[in-house]
C-alpha cells in the first residue's frame, strides 16, 4: 500500500482483525518509511463477471444456464448431479477468480468444456461438438435441445417406421 503521508511503498502490518462475521479484514499498517500508521479493509470479491454474448448483448452469469447445459450433455451418462454441480461450482470458481468484469461466452463456453473433459468424455464431445459451431453456451442449449427433442420423437416414432416383416417374408 501506498503510504498516504510520504508515498512509500513498502509497510508492514501490525494488527489483523475480522470484522462483519468474516466478512472483512481490518489492518493496521505502518509505513516502513515514515512510521504513520493506517488502515486497510479487505473484503472479499464475489461479483461475477457479465456475459458478453456473440452479437454482443451482455447479460449476468447465471449458474442455472451451466448447469442445465451440463445435464443435456451428460444425458444419459453414468454422471451424478453432485458431479454436475460440482463442475459448475468450478467454472463458476474459475470466473470469479479471473476478476474481470466482462467475459466472452465463448470463453466460459471453453471453461465448461475444459472440466467436462475430466469427467465424461461422451458429455465433452457432445458439448464440443455443438459449442465449437455455435461458439455461444445460450445458442448452443437452444440448439442442443432441439437435437434431444429431434431425437425423442424419433425414438417414439422408430417403431413405426420400421415395423416388423410379416412372418411370411421370412421364408
Ligand atoms: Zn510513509
């Protein structure tokens, strides 16, 4: 810390107290130069940053939007909930540890998939094969669902279209 009589700075800190239920640090510093005394509060930083989106709308982070992602992807994978939410407890970790106001979707996009690769390599080439061609988490999970809703009609219409010989084609 800048020393606020003479500008040093280098100090040293005499005395640490938690206040507001560990929510800040108070400190006593004293110049290393000049021996004034004075105090520094530290809190800790949780805002996380605004989600620039690609036609450059900017939204808050929102978890939920992670979250809901991952589990399209991890759609019938041996993959727990815990696990889901683990993940986005780590991107969402990862975000407000960069300490940027602004960020990319794209980039938590490459976050989301940097962790699903260490968990489910079915789950990774699922997200990464949708997020590399739309390099948007919002479009992606717009498109991805449709792709489920595709293919659960065309689950549900598969019999149909594919109805069994009659047992007299058979010899
Ligand atoms: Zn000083």
């Amino acid at each position: 810390m800048r020393c606020p009589a003479c500008g040093h700075l280098a100090d040293k800190v005499v005395d640490s107290r938690v206040a507001k239920d560990g929510l800040i640090t108070r400190r006593r510093r004293v110049c290393e130069d000049c021996d004034r005394r004075y105090t520094t509060y530290e809190r800790i930083e949780i805002e996380l940053p605004y989600i620039i989106k690609k036609d450059g709308r900017r939204e808050a982070f929102d978890r939920a939007k992670i979250t809901s992602g991952l589990k399209r992807a991890c759609e019938k994978r041996p993959i727990s909930m815990e696990q889901i939410d683990h993940v986005a407890s780590d991107v969402e970790r990862a975000l407000a540890e960069r300490g940027e106001k602004e960020v990319a979707s794209r980039e938590i996009g490459a976050t989301v998939m940097l962790k699903l690769k260490d968990l489910d390599e079915v789950a990774y080439v699922r997200f990464a094969s949708v997020y590399r061609a739309f390099r948007d988490v919002s479009e992606f999970m717009e498109e991805l669902e449709q792709l489920i809703q595709r293919r659960r009609k065309r689950v549900r219409r598969g019999p149909k279209r594919h109805p069994q010989r009659p047992s007299s084609a058979r010899r």
